[in-house]
C-alpha cells in the first residue's frame, strides 16, 4: 500500500492558532488534506501539492513529520505541518470540497480519526511552546 501523507494547514491570527479542514470527497466529513506520495516526491513535498489541490493554500511545509508514530500504522501515513503564506480564490478540488479555518477546539470536534486528533494537539502543544511560532514543528 503506498505511502499516504496529509498536511496540517495553519495560521496564527490574533485570535490564537487556526487550522484548516477540508471535507471528504464521498461523505463531506471534515479532514486534513492528504493524498499517495508519487514516485520522486518526498512526503513533505506531496502533503503541499494536497493542501494547494485540495485546500487551495499555498505555505511553508515543515520537513519533519509530525507525530507520524502516533497513527496506527506510521509507515503507511504522516502528517506535515504547513504554515499557510497565501489562500487562493480558485483552487483545482474547490468544487468537490468546502474548506474553513477552525479554533483548534472547534477542529478536534469536527475530526474523527484518532491519528490526526493525537497529532493536532501534539502540534496545538508544541506550537504554543515553542519560542518561534515560524518553526512550530521541531
């Protein structure tokens, strides 16, 4: 089974972090971008073609992944941070998905995979800590 990977869209405004979902193709639930890394993409790479495919944002995607162990099988998917520079008007998938930013409470309610919500507040967690809010991966 390929590789999958998903980004973890994000800004920070005066109102705190935000973070961007997307809703599924079939049932519109709301999810991170993701998608199967192609032969010659790094994984990093794949999660910013996702969020520009299907989030319509282009941003700065962090190198590592984050908390790619807690998901229940690491090797199979990871999660990138992207910190969102650029929000487009018209994007490939924008008829086929909503996107919204949410309060990282309001996106714990609305995700449901136990993977991204560990990984959100992991990333929540290190965001708030960290000294540079420009390198809140690592």
């Amino acid at each position: 089974m390929p590789l999958q990977t998903h980004a973890l869209p994000y800004r920070r405004t005066s109102d705190g972090l935000e973070i961007l979902l997307v809703t599924s193709r079939r049932k519109g639930k709301w999810i991170l971008p993701k998608g199967k890394i192609e032969a010659g993409e790094t994984a990093a790479q794949r999660a910013a073609i996702e969020a520009f495919e299907e989030a319509g944002v282009r941003g700065s995607v962090s190198a590592k992944p984050l908390l790619a162990s807690s998901l229940a099988d690491p090797s199979q998917a990871q999660i990138y941070p992207l910190a969102v520079l650029e929000e487009l008007e018209q994007w490939p998938e924008m008829a086929v998905r909503q996107r919204a930013w949410f309060s990282v409470s309001e996106a714990r309610a609305r995700l449901q995979d136990e993977g991204m919500l560990r990984a959100l507040a992991a990333f929540a967690s290190r965001f708030s800590d960290a000294p540079s809010p420009s390198d809140p991966s690592g």
